[in-house]
C-alpha cells in the first residue's frame, strides 16, 4: 500500500502487476484502476499594470481585503522559507477553521519555518519513488526530503499567488519596487508533490494525496503549475491526476486554478482543459528594458537586456561568419569564434531557437574575449539574464539586419539598461504561453484567464538569488 485515499475521495496506491491491477478492476465496487503517470513542471510591477495597486482604494485588491481570511494551497516543488515573501507582519491567528499541519523534515523544522503565513506544508513522494525504481539520495539528487523547495519553481509560484509585500526589490538594480503576491494577506498551504530530478517530476498518486489531504485541510483554492507531457491526456483520461483530484476539490467547493503551460506558441498546446478547471496563461505587462546600441556613424538602435555593468565604449564588432569561418559560424547556438578577432570586441549572432540560447552565447564569447553579445532573434516576450554584468543585448531580426548590413565600418557601444514603465501596450498573450483550443476537445477553446507575468519579480529560493522568471500560473483575487 502506497496510500489511502478518504478524505474527498475513497481509493488507494498501491503496488500491483499488471495482472493484479486486471483482477480488481473487475471486482463489484470497483470503479476505476488507473495506473499511476508522472506530470512535469510548468513565474512587481504585474499587479500597478493590471489596476491592482494597493495606493487605490476601490479596487478588487481593497474589497477582497488583500486576500484575508484566504487559504491558498500551493502544489508545487515546496517552499524557501525563509524567503521574505512568506513573512507574517501584520497577519492575524491562523483561520479556526484551518484543519492542515506542518510537518518536519530534512532541512525543514516546523516549528519555525511555519508562521501565520505559511500555515501548512507537507510532502509526497511514495508516488513518484514507485516510478522512479530507486531511493532518493538528497545529496546526489539535490533534493530534500521534506517540504524545503530544492527546485525554486514552488517558493516562485506562491510567493507570486500569495507573497506578502517586500520593499525595495530590483534585479541589479532594475525594476526597482515592492514585490507582493496577487493576495499578499492570504495564507499559504504548501503542499510539495514535485520533485528536483530528471528535470521536475510530479507523481499522479502523490498528487492525489495531496487533493485528498487539502480538501480535509480546508483550503478556499488551489495552485497548480503543473501539466502533463506533450501529447497530452484526454481530459477524460483516468491516467491524468489533475484532472481527477480537481474535480472532487471542485465538487467540494475549492476553486482550482492551473497553468496553462509554457509550450506556446502552437495552437492546441494548452493543458489543463478539463471544463471544471480554471486555466490561466501568461501576458505581458506595460514594463521594458530598453537598452542602447551606438554605432560608429552615431544611429542607435534600442535592444532589450538586463545589464547593468560599465558602458561598454566605442570597441570593434565582429560577425564570426565575415572572418572567414564557415556559413553556421554566426548561428548562436553554434558559436565557432577566432578568438584573436574577438578578443576586446562585441559579436553579433542570429537565432532561431528561443530561450536560454542567450547564456549560453554569451558565455562561449566571455571565454573567447569579447567584451559584449548582440543577440538577433525573433522576440519572445522573454529576457534571459545572462553572465553578470557582460552585456547580452536581444534585438529583433530587423535590428539585427541593420548592424549586419553595417558591419562593414564596425564601431559599436552598448550602454547599460533602463527600466520604463507606462508603455501604451494592452496586455497579451506572452509568446510562450500555450494556446489553444484543446487538443483531445477542440470544442473547449480555453485559456479562461489572461494574467499577469512579463517581466515579473519573485523572491527565490533565498534573498539573494531574486531573478527575473516567467510564470503561467494561477493568481487568486
């Protein structure tokens, strides 16, 4: 036996052959054998964009009062903390009604790292060992056997659904602020059901545990940024454990809330369709990073980048495949530098692909010597924070043609980023954000909700590792 369900559902986990799971499924009574799946993970300013600031009286904010009284139940990789997103200044006792408990563990002591904010926190990972075939090993995995966050997706999720209101954030000095959750009052029921290994796993039977355990624990609404692996489950489909323990929650009165996922942007990639889920994508906000590139005939042209290092002043720049290299020498995901024509100079590189080829780049032209990377690709309402303080610039491809064109008299200076808020823009659907309709429904077109995200500040796994995510997530009102 791996668990007991009986809280909002009767059922069990357990251990069988496929001929044994055969046997029950036919025994009277028995409603449904379902095997048990693994699902994947799916992170400032959001809040004064969407109408939401605390300075305006007669706002949604002000009339839920910040979330008071709320129960948000996070399923997720678990919590920092420490973190001061989850401090509890100012919050009165814990709701009576609260059945849920905090429960100790390796690096994780209930006592103190339980407050009035984080109000509940346990973890589940019989579930998931039952597929993974071996015991978890906290050093060699990088994980903790309790409800400590080792991923830093979970201590993301809840400080943004729920985080109390931190002043005077900023990564490297940029969006400077105060950061807050979209219910900074209401309090936080961790409930860690994903684990830090093979890249983020969540356990089907683990995560209907913890549907059972919540719905005894009394939380109002639950927290999921979690979906299946593409192609995705029916959302029908016994194997899904979203789908499943979501509609007990929600039979029992518990809103739950889940992302749309991050595999955008393709029509039918959005998950979490089934009709009593609400499922939210990622939009942009008003807020950007402009960042200046002088050429030597003195036009500049604006990127987008996160640096904040010394202006880099008038130096050379180099387009690998013009020193003769091969044709794909100037394709950032292939870098092939002659480090004696870049040393002390900026590069300019193309790219198709999208997200972390930034760093990767930037750190392939750092070793070579270069002083600066000008990065052209489509945007992808996403900025990558590259080596600190090397200037990694992202321009689109029409921006990117322009330096190219100009190379031939190649001067350039890059000057250190700005932050600009109140840009005339509606928000939208970030480019990453999935869409749909429904793969296995298409008459269910989904997302329901638009919500905050780009670019978002949200307290990590410790103060000092703030850093600039991305979230497709829920956010309760």
């Amino acid at each position: 036996m791996v668990y007991s369900y009986k809280h909002g559902f009767s059922g069990f986990a357990a251990k069988l052959t496929e001929s044994q799971a055969q046997q029950l499924a036919e025994l009277p009574g028995v409603v449904h054998v379902i095997p048990n799946s693994l699902h994947k993970l799916q992170t400032t300013r959001s809040w004064d964009f969407l109408g939401l600031s605390p300075q305006s009286p007669n706002n949604i904010l002000h009339n839920s009062k910040m979330g008071d009284g709320v129960i948000i139940g996070v399923f997720d990789t678990g919590i920092w903390p420490e973190s001061k997103s989850f401090g509890d200044d100012g919050l009165g006792p814990v709701p009576s009604r609260w059945k849920g408990i905090c429960i100790s563990g390796d690096k994780f002591n209930a006592t103190t790292n339980c407050n009035k904010k984080i109000i509940g926190a346990r973890s589940y990972i019989d579930g998931f060992l039952a597929e993974y075939g071996q015991p978890l090993n906290s050093s060699r995995d990088r994980e903790y056997l309790s409800p400590r966050d080792a991923n830093g997706h979970g201590t993301h999720t809840a400080s943004t659904a729920g985080g109390s209101f931190v002043g005077n954030v900023s990564f490297r000095g940029l969006a400077t602020g105060t950061v807050r959750g979209g219910a900074p009052r209401a309090r936080l029921a961790i409930y860690k059901v994903c684990w830090n290994i093979l890249g983020g796993q969540c356990a089907a039977a683990d995560m209907l545990k913890a549907f059972d355990d919540a719905i005894h624990d009394g939380v109002d609404v639950l927290s999921l940024s979690i979906g299946s692996s593409i192609p995705l489950f029916s959302d029908v489909d016994e194997r899904d454990g979203i789908a499943t323990g979501s509609f007990h929650a929600v039979a029992r009165g518990i809103a739950v809330v889940c992302g749309a996922a991050n595999d955008g942007p393709s029509a039918y990639t959005v998950h979490n369709t089934a009709p009593w889920i609400l499922s939210v994508a990622a939009s942009t906000t008003d807020r950007a990073f402009p960042t200046p590139i002088t050429l030597g005939n003195n036009k500049t042209l604006l990127g987008q980048a996160l640096f904040t290092g010394k202006e880099i002043d008038f130096t050379g720049l180099v387009y690998p495949e013009s020193t003769g290299l091969d044709s794909t020498a100037g394709s950032c995901e292939a870098l092939k530098l002659d480090k004696t024509s870049v040393a002390g100079n900026v590069v300019l590189c193309f790219t198709s692909m999208a997200r972390q080829i930034s760093f990767i780049a930037s750190t392939v032209v750092q070793e070579a010597g270069g002083v600066g990377l000008i990065v052209a690709k489509h945007p992808r309402d996403i900025l990558t924070s590259c080596v600190a303080d090397f200037p990694c610039i992202e321009v689109d491809y029409e921006i990117g043609t322009q330096i190219l064109f100009y190379i031939r008299n190649p001067l350039v200076k890059l000057s250190p980023t700005k932050t600009i808020v109140g840009m005339p823009v509606s928000p939208k659907v970030a480019y990453f954000s999935s869409r749909g309709p429904s793969s296995i429904a298409p008459a269910i077109l989904k997302v329901r909700f638009n919500t905050h995200c780009l670019i978002n500040l949200a307290l990590g796994r410790a103060q000092s590792e703030l850093a600039l995510l991305t979230y497709t997530g829920p956010v309760p009102a």
